[in-house]
C-alpha cells in the first residue's frame, strides 16, 4: 500500500491526545461502603489498579481511536497499484466493421471486444468516458459519460454494421473531443495498422486492441456473368488466408436451384479465379462457399445477369431534334421509329414518343412528349399558360435542374389524379409522373416548340435524370453497401411497399412518399416489393461487403506514445485509491459510538 499525501501522518498526535485526556480526566464512580474502614480499602484497590485495566472499561475511547485512525488514513489517500488508465477522459473506438463478426472459438470478435470494454469500465476512477464507433462516417455513441450503468445500457446496443470503418477519422474525432483534457484513445478492432492512423495532429496517448487470431477463411473476391452468343458464362474469383493448402466446394444457384458445383484446391494464402461456362439462363446467381470457416460474410456472393447493360431508346413518332440530339449524348443505343403503328415490343428498351396515340403506346416505361388528346389522362387542346412555372416538390427528376429559370408559352391540360405532379403552372400540371399498366411514365404536357427550355443547360440534366427514374423503376437496383441510402423512386399507384429477405421475411417496410431508403445491414439478397392495381412489382439488390472486408487476418496490438509526453517525460498516473473505503468506515464506527454513548446515558 502507497500513500500521496503521507504528511496528514502527522494527524497522530491526536490520537495520543485522547488517550492523555482519559488519562488524567477526573472520573468519579458510586461506591457504597459501609464504614470508613472499607473505604480505604476500596480506594486502596483502584489506585493499585493497572491503567490499561482501566482503560479497558472505556469503550467510547476505543471507538473514538479507531474512528480518529481511520480519518487520518483516509486523509493521506492510500492506494493499491496504479490504474492502467491515465488521465481525466478516455475515450473507446469500437469497430463495427464486418471482419469483427469472425468467430474466435464459440464468439465473435465484436463480442470478445465489448467484454475487453466492459473490463475497462470497471478500471474507471472517476474517469469521463467517450465512445465511438468506427463507421465509414464514426457516430459517437455517448460522451463524457461518469455514470458505469449508462455506459453498460449504451453499449448493449452496439452491434457490426458490416461496413467499411475510417479508422483514421474516428481517431481523429476522439482526439478532438479529449481536447486539452489529460487522457487516453482505445481503439477496439482487429485488423488495424499502424499506417492507417495519422500520427501529426494526435495530442494523445492511442492504444490499438486488435482482437483475434483466427486466420479460418475463405473468400469470394469477385463473382460476375455475361450472356454471349446466347449463353450465359461467368468468372469467379477465391482466396484462401489459411496457412495450409486447402480444399473447397462451391455451389452457383438461383432461386434454391443448385446450378453447378466446383471443387477445387487453392494455396496458402493465394487467389484463384475459376471459369463458369453454360450457365442456365437465369435473373441472377448465387455463389456459396460450402466449407465450415470463421467468417461467413465472404462465403457468398450474387451477380446479376445483364445488370450493367443500357436499355435501348426508341424514339417513335414525331419527336424534336433537339431531344434527339441530347439523348444522343446520353445513349449510344438509339432507334428511331418514325411508323407509331409498327412500334417493336423490346425487352431492355424505354420508349420516347412524339404525339403518337395512346392506343399505339407499347407495354414498357415511357416518356411522352406533344402527347394526342384524349387517352387515359383525357389530354385536351392546347391552352395558355398563366402562372410562372413552380417545382411541386423536391423530385429526382428535377435534381440539379431549375425549373424557374424555364418559359413555357402553352401546354395540354390532362387529368393527373393517376398521376404525381412534378411541375405546374398555378393549378394546370405541366409535367408528371406515374404508371400506365404496370410499368413507369413520363408525361410532358407541352411541345418543345412552345418553350425556351432546350436552350438550357439544365435541359439535357432532366433529360438524364428521367431516363435513370424510368430505368430504376423497371429494371435491378443493384448491389448496396450495407446500410447504404439509396435514391428509388415509387410508381404513382403503389400502396405498399417493403424490403423482402430471400426467405421471404419482411425485413422493413418503405415509406411510399420518400424517396430514398437504407439498404439492411446483413449481407444477402434482398428485393423490394410494391404493390399497385396491377399486382405484385419486385426490383431485386444484392448488399456486399467491402473488398477490404474480405479478409479477417489480425494485425498485432500496438501503442502510439503522446508525442508531447515523449518530450517532456511527463504521463499522468492514475493510482487506485482506497480512501473511500477508510471514510465510509469511519462513518460506521461513528454511528456506533453515537449510539453507545446513547444507550450509557439512558441505562
């Protein structure tokens, strides 16, 4: 045991004090004799007593000794050890990354991290805590925090994100948050470097934990198909981080239909690519690692067949040289079709039509410029435009576009209760959005001959941005980073609307008037399903983890010195007092002695 402040010792005197006080006090006791001959017996008898016989009757004394005692080592401050935890503010970044879901033994790392975390917090003296969890942007879960249980009831929460993390921003941001204030950063992890912190503006002390030693791991690196001359062949890419040569098995499915099986052996620690040829034609595939490993994250992989194909443009009927001419720019797959009855049915395709009947419209998206009267939306003639052009709401369609700056002299009325009005003039709807028979529209109601709008340079960026609306709501949206925002845009019409797992389990449910959503977190194969007045629609995506997520070898822990305590040889120890525990005694023993001198006054 180590004492800070040994001169409060001196406080001793004191005790010896008390002690001469009951010594030399005049104490006198009730004592019947009867004659004087007795008495000088008695008096006699208690002289010859020995004085610590007498001291033996005081209990009260004693009691005030020990309680005296006690204050006096409360007030030196004694100490068992030094906390491993210096300073006045720690501050803990956590990992969430999807390598930290590698099992070690029966736990996951994230796991074997929050119990390192948990012992931490016991080793707080009085210390603030912080907390940060290392996201591609960190998010501070709580700070400055002194209560233990407020920690304990956050942290229960924290749970892998699957994403990358920018360990060097967290770092960063901890270090900012310590500020002037003496203390040190833990970083929780399992595969960070050294490079990837930045030592130049750090003011403190950054212990990294890297958690883990298991290197159990096969991996998808890449998994793609292509359909050429009508079959369907692909390339997948596997890496193996064991240090023994290794046997694996894969199986490529669609839909539960097992497809192919591949067996193959790869080297330690190498990579090799496999070739898929004959593939059965199907609208997306999955790879599955059949091995038992650590980490299962990387044991699967989809592609989609086609994804990064362009649809073709069909330009049918009367359409204007100007929107030929963007369009040109935006598309090297362009068909013109000046027959509006002889309209080819094209699979891939998006259709812009110039005043061409509604009868004559072919089944797939649509962008409709000079539209006919009559039709579905009851088109009328031409009329006048009075008001000023105003955006309805923050469409996609109109990003980056200002549609103040635009003059339109006349346009055609049209019924847009179907529809979602994204421009009008006053109460007239001049340009919208919706469905027709299950598949997305665009309607302009006006001729571009009666505006001002292709002299634009925002032109050409509607132009864009509505081909990627009519794309996106006909065809895969593709492969998300977990958690990501993702801009999609719901048909005029739909009621419901959700994200779908493959076991068909409803994972979230999508608000119809937003226009963006968060991808989950898990790895998979999701879809989102609408439903509208023409049934069931499904736009499938696929979440992946990121490349560097595709391995799950541990670095080594390591400590990065306070550069301005290296120079001034000075770090804050942080001993582990025990005074509290003399105090809280002292405070016991003075109940007692309250309570004895009660009981001696009353008895």
């Amino acid at each position: 045991m180590h004492f800070l402040t040994p001169a409060y010792f001196g406080l001793s005197i004191f005790l010896i004090g008390v002690i001469l006080f009951y010594l030399f006090r005049k104490q006198y006791d009730k004592q019947v004799v009867p004659s004087t001959f007795f008495w000088q017996q008695v008096m006699r008898e208690w002289q010859a007593t020995k004085w610590w016989r007498k001291l033996q009757q005081h209990l009260l004394l004693y009691l005030q000794l020990l309680i005296l005692a006690l204050l006096m080592l409360a007030l030196v401050r004694p100490y068992i050890g030094l906390n491993d935890l210096s300073g006045d503010h720690i501050a803990v970044v956590i990992d969430t990354s999807a390598s930290m879901t590698a099992k070690e033994g029966e736990q996951e790392r994230l796991a074997l991290a929050m119990e390192e975390i948990d012992i931490l917090i016991d080793q707080l003296d009085n210390q603030k805590l912080t907390v940060i969890i290392a996201e591609q942007t960190p998010e501070i879960l709580f700070s400055n925090e002194t209560s233990k249980s407020k920690m304990r009831n956050s942290l229960e929460k924290v749970e892998s994100s699957f994403r990358r993390t920018n360990m060097d921003e967290a770092v960063q941001l901890a270090n900012q948050l310590l500020s002037s204030a003496s203390g040190e950063i833990h970083v929780f992890s399992d595969r960070v470097d050294r490079e990837q912190i930045s030592e130049t503006h750090l003011n403190h002390t950054v212990a990294v934990h890297n958690i883990g030693t298991s290197k159990s791991n096969f991996s998808i690196h890449t998994f793609g198909v292509a359909e050429q001359e009508g079959k369907v062949n692909g390339i997948l890419s596997v890496a193996n981080e064991m240090d023994i040569e290794q046997q694996f098995s894969i199986i490529i499915e669609s839909a539960g239909e097992e497809l192919m099986r591949i067996d193959e052996s790869i080297e330690p620690g190498k990579l090799t690519q496999i070739q898929l040829r004959d593939l059965e034609k199907k609208p997306y595939y999955k790879a599955i690692i059949t091995n038992e490993d650590d980490y299962q994250a990387d044991n699967s992989s989809f592609a989609f067949l086609a994804t990064d194909k362009q649809p073709s443009l069909y330009l049918v009927g009367e359409v204007n040289s100007f929107i030929t001419k963007a369009f040109s720019y935006l598309s090297t797959d362009i068909v013109q079709v000046e027959d509006s009855n002889e309209i080819p049915q094209v699979e891939n395709a998006i259709y812009i039509l110039g005043k061409v009947p509604a009868e004559n419209w072919p089944d797939g998206p649509l962008l409709i410029l000079s539209p006919t009267t009559g039709g579905p939306f009851k088109i009328e003639e031409k009329q006048m435009l009075q008001d000023d052009l105003q955006a309805v709401n923050e469409d996609p369609l109109l990003q980056f576009v200002n549609i103040d700056e635009v003059y339109i002299q006349q346009s055609y009325p049209f019924d847009s209760l179907t529809l979602q009005s994204i421009v009008t003039s006053g109460e007239t709807p001049v340009i919208s959005k919706g469905s027709y028979q299950g598949h997305p529209l665009v309607l302009l109601g006006f001729d571009m001959e009666e505006t001002d709008w292709p002299m634009h340079s925002s032109f050409p960026v509607f132009l864009y941005n509505t081909i990627n609306y009519l794309t996106d709501q006909n065809h895969l949206l593709g492969y998300l980073q977990p958690g990501e925002r993702k801009e999609i845009s719901h048909l005029t019409g739909v009621t419901n609307s959700m994200i779908l797992n493959e076991d068909n389990e409803q994972i979230s449910e999508l608000n119809i008037n937003e226009s963006f959503m968060n991808a989950p977190k898990k790895p998979g194969l999701y879809r989102v399903q609408e439903e509208t007045e023409y049934g069931m629609k499904e736009r499938l995506f696929a979440v992946t983890v990121d490349d560097e997520e595709k391995y799950m070898s541990p670095s080594n822990d390591f400590t990065i010195e306070n550069q301005s305590e290296q120079k001034d040889d000075v770090h804050e120890e942080k001993p582990n007092e025990i005074w509290i525990g003399f105090a809280t005694l002292a405070l016991l023993f003075l109940l007692l002695e309250w309570e004895v001198y009660r009981r001696g006054i009353t008895g």
